[in-house]
C-alpha cells in the first residue's frame, strides 16, 4: 500500500511503561523505498514520558497513534501535546486489534505504526482542554448523584426492615416532613401519633395514614443505620452543590450555546450542561448530524451478507450522551410538540413494549436537533403537536375518518363548520 507519512510511530499504552515503535525511510537504501524501525520502552511517568516525546522530535516523527486504553492514553496524549509538530491519533481499540498469534507489546507497537503511515486509522474524538474540563465534572456529578439514589434506597430498606412505610404515604420520604419524622425516629421517638403530627402543608391532610405507617419495630441498630445513611446524603449533596457551583462557573463562556439547547423540548440546565460537555461546541468536528449520531451510538449498525440486511441493535457510543438523550426524550413524551407527538405515533407502532424503542428514536431526532442547532447557533422552532396530521390530504383524511366510523355501525354526515 502507499505510504502516506514517512515518519510516524505506534505506542502500546500500558499502566506502568509504554513500548513505542518509530518506522522512518532508511537512509542507507539506494532506492529510497525500504522502511527502518526502532522500538524502545519507557515509564509512564511524566518525566520519563516527556523524554519520550524527545526522542520522537529527535526522530523527525510527524504522525503518532496509540490505543484508547481507559484512562491511561492521558498522560502520553498530554505529555505529546506539550510539543508542536505532533498529529496525534486516537484510535479505538476494537479497530486496530493484531493478528492473533502474534500479541506482544512490540509488535502492536509496530502494528499501529504501519496502519498509520498508510493512512488506515480513524482517529477519536477529543474535546479541547476547557471542554475536557467540564466533561470530567458532569461525569463526576452523575456519579454523585446515582450514588445518592442508591443511598436514599438502602435508608428505605432500613425504614422497610423496621417496619416503617413513610414512603407508602409520602411521595418524597426525604422532604421537610419525611426527614423530620426519620429524625425524630433516630432521636428514640417511637409514638406514631407524635411522629405523624411532624408532617408540614398538604402532608397534614394524611395524618391517619402517616399514623398506622410509621407504627413498627424499629429498633436501635435501625436508628444507628439510619443516621449513617442520612449523613452520607448530606455529605453527598453538599458535595453535589459544589460540583453544581463549578460547573456553572465552567459553563460561562459557552452560555450562549447552552441557552440555545434549552429551547429544545425535553432538555433543561443539567442536560444542556452535559451535552456541551460530551460534544463541545464545535460541531465542524462532525460533518453532519449523521456523522454525530453515529459517533454517539444513536444509529443501528451495519450487519448485511449477501445482500440481505439483517436486525442489528444500535452500536456502541458514548454512554454518558445517550443517557441524558434518552432522560430528555422521555420527558419530551409528555409534552404538546413536534417531538411529542413523534413519540406517541412510534409507540403506537411498535406496540406496548415499544417504548423504549420510541425513546431511542426520539434521542436520535433530539441529537440531529441538537447538531443544528449548535452548527447554525439558532434557536430551536418547534413545529406543533399537528405536524403531522395537518400534512396529511384533508380530504382524504374526512373520507378515512367517515369509512372508520361507518365500519363500527354510525351513520354519518359531514357539514362544514360555521
């Protein structure tokens, strides 16, 4: 095959030392064409990895490749940056394995070095540093917050193995009443009369409820219990509330763009902060919405033999976008728009379980939205909950409305309206 890019080098990343292998012409040759390569290891610590990045420079090397290999392609990719001159290529891991057989650090080094210099590498995404930054924050507020679900759970099955149902009668068991009866039970109160008269606004109109739900056994280690996980849920929304803080501070200088994102149905503060973060802002990184959908992992693969196309399930992507896509199309489904209505009509067509393919589908209309948005920095028009049924023929449509009710037995006869 033809060779690209005379100089480039292949690193097999791991955690504790990385093997790079450097492919040059040979200046020895006499027709110019045969190919040197050099392999060398080092540590993957910074210092030893700045040195590394020496060394290619000494080698004239233009283009580098390396795995996405968890977290640890970060520091070489940052200790490469440091240095101009370097076109970096992340490739994913899954489209650059070797032949099997022939697995070792050196030889995937230099495996990645010969895809590269014939130009058979398909490098990943990778935001720029402030985007990064916000990335790393979102991600972590996510976390936080499944974890303070998990915990409120586990204090549930406290209350539950005590013989406690707040949750039953209240819809929030954690709110100014919920939290003041668990309380009030971890302080040693045990009265369901005295617990129940804690309940504040319309909680008040379910005191006989609140009464026969909060008459149990709960015990001592119970109370020991819940303290531990009500603590852990202060500690984790103070911590949410500063992750929150800094997160809108980061967010400042692309305000503009999350402003234009919210006037999409179905996305509010949080999603358009995590969309800015998993995509950026930039969207002449994805030629077109297409190109992003599949990115994400919003598009069915590609699974044809012999000329038949067989049922695929959509393709792997970016997790933490799909996720907060998936949130907004559910809560796009109860709204009176353009969106709404396309959901409802696909949950009609794919039956009761339809409706997590009608989300699916859904994210996928958000993200195309979301791409032009972002390219044309305009805001997003909805198009009417009718869009769909005032396109359609009004004539024909009169004629199938009349035939369906004939069908079930009516008489019919239409006039025009006044």
């Amino acid at each position: 095959m033809e060779i690209l890019f005379s100089r480039v080098a292949g690193i097999d990343v791991h955690k504790r030392q990385v093997t790079v292998a450097v492919r040059a012409p040979d200046s020895e040759s006499s027709g110019g064409e045969a190919r040197i390569q050099r392999v060398r290891r080092f540590a993957t610590f910074y210092g030893a990895l700045l040195e590394m990045a020496e060394w290619l420079r000494a080698e004239r090397v233009t283009h580098v490749a390396m795995e996405a290999t968890g977290v640890y392609w970060r520091p070489v990719f940052h200790a490469l940056a440091e240095f101009d001159g370097f076109e970096i290529v992340l490739c994913n891991a899954r489209h650059v394995k070797n032949v099997p057989g022939r697995k070792t650090d050196a030889n995937d080094a230099v495996w990645l070095a010969q895809l590269c210099e014939v130009g058979l590498l398909r490098g990943s995404f990778i935001p720029p540093a402030d985007i990064a930054a916000i990335r790393e924050l979102t991600r972590y507020r996510r976390k936080l917050t499944e974890e303070r679900t998990r915990e409120t759970q586990r204090l549930h099955k406290v209350l539950e193995d005590g013989g406690i149902k707040l949750d039953s009668v209240a819809s929030d068991s954690l709110g100014v009443s919920g939290r003041a009866m668990i309380t009030a039970l971890i302080a040693g109160e045990r009265d369901p009369a005295v617990l129940a008269d804690l309940a504040r606004g319309l909680l008040r109109k379910k005191i006989p409820d609140l009464t026969m739900a909060l008459a149990g056994r709960f015990a001592a280690h119970h109370a020991v219990l819940a303290g531990l996980h009500l603590d852990h849920i202060d500690q984790l929304n103070v911590m949410i509330g500063r992750l929150e803080a800094r997160i809108e501070e980061a967010v400042t200088p692309f305000a503009r763009h999350r402003d234009l994102l919210m006037t999409i149905p179905g996305i509010g503060v949080r999603a358009a902060q995590t969309i800015i973060a998993e995509i950026g802002v930039d969207m002449s990184r994805f030629p077109t919405a297409d190109h992003l959908a599949s990115w994400a992992g919003l598009c069915p693969g590609n699974n044809e033999s012999a000329g038949k196309r067989k049922k695929t399930a959509t393709r792997n992507g970016n997790p933490q976008l799909c996720a907060v896509l998936v949130e907004a199309a559910w809560a796009v489904a109860r709204t009176q728009t353009r969106l709404g209505a396309r959901f409802r009509r696909l949950h009609r067509r794919f039956g009761k379980s339809g409706g997590k393919k009608a989300a699916v589908a859904i994210a996928h209309t958000i993200l195309v939205i979301v791409w032009h948005v972002l390219h044309d920095e305009v805001d997003y028009i909805d198009l009417g909950t009718d869009y769909y049924t005032r396109r359609d023929e009004p004539e024909a449509r009169k004629r199938l409305l009349q035939r369906q009710l004939e069908e079930l037995g009516y008489h019919v006869e239409i006039s025009p309206a006044a």
